[in-house]
C-alpha cells in the first residue's frame, strides 16, 4: 500500500472517530502512574471549513463555546467540549493544549513529590528522538514549588511538542502535522495551560474540580465570547492573513504566521479589527528561580528530522536538553519568516490566476 493512500485511510478514520478533540487514550488504558501520551486530546487546526488533500467530503473546523466545554477530566473525558474559543483579552484558547498541558502537570507534580530526597529518571517515551526527564528533588521541597516546578516542566515539555512539531514529528506515521506546529493560540494556551495546573494543585478542591472552575473563570476573566458564531467571525477576520482555506491540509503552507515564543511570560495575539480592553499577559509561577531550574533537566536524543549541523554546527552528538531550546527558536524562527514570504506569493499567484480565468470567461 502506497503510504499516500495509508496516509488518507489513518487520516479519514481519525477524523471520523475523534471529531471534537477528545481523548485519544481510553479509559481502561489510563494509569495515574505512567506518564500521559505525548497528545492526549485531538489537535485543533487553525481555521475553518479547512479543505483536505484527497477527502473531499470533509472540512475542519474545531471551535467551541461557553456553553460546550464541560467539566474536565484527567486525561480527557468524551463530554469535555475542547476546540479553539475567542476571547477579547487573551486572543484565540484552544481548550484541548489547555487541558493537555494542565494534567501533564499534574502527572509531574506526582512524580516530583514521590522524588523527594533522591535523584529519579523518568523515560516519556519518544517525540523526535528518546525522551528522559532527569530529576534532583530537595528532601524539604515544599508543595508549592513542588507545584511550580512541575509547571514549569510541563511548560517545557509543551515547547518541545511545538518543536517537534515543525521538525515532522508526528502522532501517526506518514501524516504531517506541520500544519499546526506554533498556531497563533498554541503558545499561549499552553502556557495557561501550566498557569491553570498549577494553581488546581494548590486549589482547595480535587484537580479534576478545580480544573473545571478555573476553566471557567479564566474564560470569563478574558472575555470569552458567548457562541460558536463569534469565534468564527473571528477567525474568518483574519482568513488570508493568518492563514488560508486556499490550501489544503495537511500543507504546512495552510498557516500564514505562527507566533514562534517560548518565552515565560506571553501576550496573546488579538484580531486587529475587534476591540481589546487591558490584553492579558500570561507568566509561569517562578520561572525565573535558580533553584528550582537546577532540580531537572530534560534531555532528547534527536533523530534524523533535526538538522543537529545546521541548528549546532560545535556539536558532535544529537544530545540535546531544554537549555538548547532558544537556539532551536531562532531557527525555527528564520525558517517561518522565509515559509511566510514564500505562502504570501504562491497565494498572490493564485489569486492573479483566477483574475485571468474570470477576465476571460467575461470576455467570451
């Protein structure tokens, strides 16, 4: 079978069995003790009736309201209403990054608290390469930097994923997700993501509890909009600008700009025509601690998608760690400005060859 076709066989069945970003792992598989796949609930694509190479019959579009998102669920549950909501202080949130960052945390905070006093490597699986997490947890650690640390590894893991992403890993073999690696709303729902675990570990009701209620009251805080119609007007203000329906999925070309930041403070990309109040920012409880920067380290043995020589030219092996992560981001940074001007143009010549197509059917 030509992987083309496999391609469009594992895509057509995704798309028809997880239809609105819910979990990809089933319940009887879940164990509080391993660590959480590397996606946990269905990526949403930027935009919408986004168009597929070779299924016709289908579009994409994965937005959400207030009244949809249901309560959350440790590792995803099938009421849980996930896709992309539009707020006025906080840009575009995609609900499904949100709550797959929020429960990483809470794996993490797990781990953190049963290494106490000792050293502990954990393996999480492979995204680009092996990925290990190496821990170095005080004796006396409290439960709030317990907290915060397990956020701002999650943090870092989310970033990876972003990285990866761009570089071709992807979930299924033989389908690409370039499409989606550093969209407008990743980053910064990621990092709320973190925000928002971090505080329901320290929350006075059960994480699943609190995750529901901060849900909530963080999109009320960002002035969410009331219905599916909103986001949508808000994503189509954008459309040719942020990203086109001229191009099908999965061309990484489908996305026009993509907001490449890792930073621990991030401020939200608001549509240009709507009006913003007092936009957001949104930081990492203590990120910037010495100390609890030297209780971790991530580290990835890269495989061969990566241009380690490019991106490192001194380095002698394909060993990487979350410290390489700003060169990688500068990288990756002059490779979308150059992926921009070169979308930009094959859709200016597109348009050019409707005008001549219309020119001469009026003529005739």
């Amino acid at each position: 079978m030509k992987p083309y076709f496999s391609f469009l066989l594992i895509l057509s069945f995704i798309l028809l069995i997880y239809p609105n970003g819910n979990s990809f792992v089933a319940p009887f598989l879940r164990n509080v003790n391993d660590p959480p796949p590397k996606i946990i609930r269905t990526c949403c694509a930027f935009g919408s009736d986004l168009k597929i190479s070779g299924i016709p019959f289908k579009k994409i579009t994965e937005v959400t309201s207030l009244g949809e998102i249901g309560n959350h669920v440790y590792l995803g549950g099938k009421n849980e209403g996930n896709g992309i909501i539009y707020t006025e202080k906080g840009g575009f949130i995609d609900l499904g990054h949100l709550r797959d960052i929020a429960d990483w945390t809470k794996y993490l905070y797990n781990e953190i608290l049963t290494s106490k006093g000792n050293y502990k490597e954990i393996t999480l699986g492979r995204e680009g390469g092996k990925k290990t997490l190496n821990l170095w947890i005080p004796a006396d650690i409290s439960n709030e930097d317990a907290a915060n640390l397990s956020g701002r590894i999650a943090y870092d893991l989310s970033v990876w994923h972003e990285i990866g992403t761009w570089f071709g890993t992807s979930f299924i073999p033989f389908v690409p997700e370039r499409y989606s690696a550093f969209s407008p709303e990743d980053q910064y729902s990621n990092l709320t993501g973190a925000v928002l675990g971090v505080k329901a570990l320290t929350h006075e009701q059960p994480f699943e509890l609190a995750m529901t209620s901060l849900v909530k009251e963080m999109l009320e805080d960002l002035n969410a909009v009331d219905t599916r119609e909103k986001t949508l007007e808000a994503m189509e203000s954008v459309v040719g600008d942020w990203w086109t329906r001229d191009i099908k999925l999965p061309s990484k070309k489908v996305l026009i700009k993509r907001y490449v930041k890792a930073d621990s403070t991030l401020m939200p990309w608001i549509v240009p025509n709507l009006k913003a109040v007092d936009l957001k920012p949104v930081s990492i409880p203590a990120y910037g601690d010495e100390h609890l920067s030297e209780m971790y380290e991530i580290n990835f043995k890269l495989n061969r998608k990566f241009p380690i020589d490019e991106i490192f030219p001194d380095r002698e092996d394909r060993c990487i760690s979350q410290h390489d992560f700003p060169m990688m981001m500068v990288y990756i940074e002059k490779k979308t400005e150059l992926l921009e001007g070169e979308i930009v143009n094959e859709l200016d010549a597109k348009e050019q060859k409707k005008k001549k197509r219309a020119e001469r059917r009026h003529r005739q």
